[in-house]
C-alpha cells in the first residue's frame, strides 16, 4: 500500500506552500501568523493551545480563552477557511448531571476529536483545584454535554484517537502534579464506555535534550497507511525557562503501544518572535491537525507563547522520510 492518510478528502484545508529558505525543515510556518491574536474577544488576554476541525464544510473550533482574571476558559470559533476566526464572547456551557466535576470555574488546552459522526472534547479540568483530564461531546457545536472525568488528579493532555481499537477507545494522557509537573511521560489508556479507563500504559518517555524535562500527546493522532502519526511537545530547562518544542512519532496501527519511529530532533521550535516573547516566553504547544487524505498535505494549530495561536504546514512523506532517517524510539 502506497503513503496515504487513511482519512476524508479537504480540499478546502487552510494551506501555503513551502517558502524559500525553509528546504531544510519539516515544518514551516503560516506567513500571516498569529492567526489568532491574543484580544480577539473583549474580555480575552491570550488565546492559544486550542482545537480545530472541519464540521460541514468549514471549520470550527474550541479555544482556550484566559481572561484579564487570568482565569481560562472554552469558547467556540467558527470559521470559512480557517484562518479568518470568530470566536464567541460567551463561554462553553457544558450540560453536566454532576455539578461536582462541571467545567465552571477553570478549563483549559482543549482537544476535539471526531469519533463516528459525534465530537468529542477532552480538556484540563479544575476538579477542586487539581488539573484533571475533563471529557464531554456535542454534536451540533451549539449544545455541549459533559461525561466523566476520565483519570485521577493530577493529570493533563488527554488526546483520544479518532477510532476504537479492538473493540476499546484509547487515550493518551500525562499523570503530573499540581505544580509545573516534575512527571513528564506519555501513558496510553483504554475504555469500553469511555467512562472506565484502564490498562495504563507507559508509551513514550522524556529521553533529554528538547525533550529532557516532559512529552504530552499534541493533535488527534493521524490515521496512516504506515501507522498512527503523533504528533507532541517536548519541553527542555534552559538557562532562561522551560522551553516547548514540537516533535513527531509514528505509532503502530493495531497496537498503538508500539513506537515504530520517533523524531530524535524536533521539528519545529520557539524561534519567532510571537512564539518567544509573550505570557509564557518560548513555546510552541500543538493542539490540533487538519489533513487531507488526497494530498497528504496537514496544517497544525499551535499554540504560541502561551499568548496566541499559530500555524504551520507540513506533508505526510516528508514528516515520515525524516522520521526514517532520524528516528530515536
């Protein structure tokens, strides 16, 4: 079977080719970035590490809004081609049957994930103070209801695959503490329900270097001829603070527990101004992914200095090429 992303047709995918001087990269980023800047609403002081997904021929998203409180917060964005956003001055208000776990008081670094023709969103949750991995879905983008935390504090980056597995849905997610974390690995869960998770699995560690101090799961995994294609932050302690870097893996198809190639560099780090000075100075945090399955062409939403989002482009044989020639599992 040839390279292909074993997923839908999107032509219509926010897109600009390779520019000049970038022949050396993986990734290259969006000449226009931000394109979310940090007061895109009224009550907004930084928009950033938010999700995005095609949804009846536009795109939408859920965006983590912090507010000049410094409290955060999920807000919907809607847009024609993925790159102009209208956000929603409002907040998310999920439907939840347990006022307990509700997403009212902090909610952050959401992911979307479609699963048969429902959205799924996973969150971090301020679950009496500890960050904990939320979960809820829609179906409609308009109404929003919230299921079971699904781990125990403390934990954060809780990435579903887009597909049950042998009969099981899978999660990626990062045990931590309530601090900036000195834990720093990828787990691997499953469910039946997704309400009982079980069968935690170590999947990748922090190895050093750009990736020395923790990993946590980016994107919705992307389904390939050749494997699961992850992509994820590494995060390293330099002179002046941690330091977020994007970095690639390819997972096996059936068993997802499996690391096939693993990108000894990374493939894109804090270099711009807006993804060095900001918030949070020196980050670039990969929430979401669009591809499309006839060009093989994915553009990945980042977040961007803590302050606000970004994009960057790349191509499935070339992020796999290089995974193959620079490859430290």
């Amino acid at each position: 079977m040839s390279l292909k992303i074993l997923g839908e047709s999107l032509p219509t995918i926010p897109w600009q080719d390779r520019p000049a001087g970038t022949e050396h990269d993986v990734m290259w980023r969006y000449s226009n970035n931000p394109v979310i800047r940090r007061n895109a609403i009224p009550s907004a002081n930084s928009i950033f590490n938010s999700a995005v997904v095609p949804f009846q021929g536009k795109f939408v998203g859920v965006f983590r809004c912090d507010y000049r409180s410094r409290f955060a917060n999920l807000h919907f964005g809607g847009s024609e081609d993925g790159l102009d956003w209208r956000i929603d001055h409002e907040r998310i208000r999920f439907q939840s049957y347990d006022p307990e776990i509700n997403a009212d008081v902090f909610a952050y670094d959401p992911r979307v994930c479609r699963i048969g023709t429902r959205h799924y969103i996973t969150w971090c949750n301020a679950y009496h103070g500890h960050p904990v991995v939320a979960l809820g879905y829609t179906d409609d983008f308009k109404t929003y209801h919230q299921l079971e935390n699904a781990f125990l504090p403390f934990n954060r980056n809780g990435v579903l695959f887009p597909k049950m597995i042998g009969g099981k849905y899978l999660m990626l997610s990062r045990p931590s503490d309530n601090g900036h974390t000195p834990f720093g690995d990828i787990y691997l869960s499953e469910s039946p329900d997704l309400c009982h998770w079980g069968k935690h699995r170590l999947l990748m560690s922090r190895r050093g270097c750009w990736e020395g101090v923790k990993i946590g799961a980016g994107p919705t995994p992307i389904e390939t001829s050749e494997g699961w294609l992850l992509f994820y932050h590494g995060v390293l302690n330099s002179c002046n603070g941690m330091v977020y870097s994007i970095g690639a893996a390819l997972l096996d198809l059936e068993e997802p527990r499996k690391v096939i190639y693993r990108s000894k560099n990374y493939l894109l780090s804090p270099q711009a101004p807006y993804e060095c000075v900001g918030d949070v100075p020196n980050v670039t945090f990969p929430c979401a992914a669009l591809c499309d399955a006839d060009s093989g062409r994915i553009a990945i939403y980042y977040g961007c200095a803590d302050t606000v989002t970004g994009l960057a482009f790349c191509r499935l044989d070339e992020v796999l090429e290089y995974l193959k020639k620079n490859s430290e599992v």
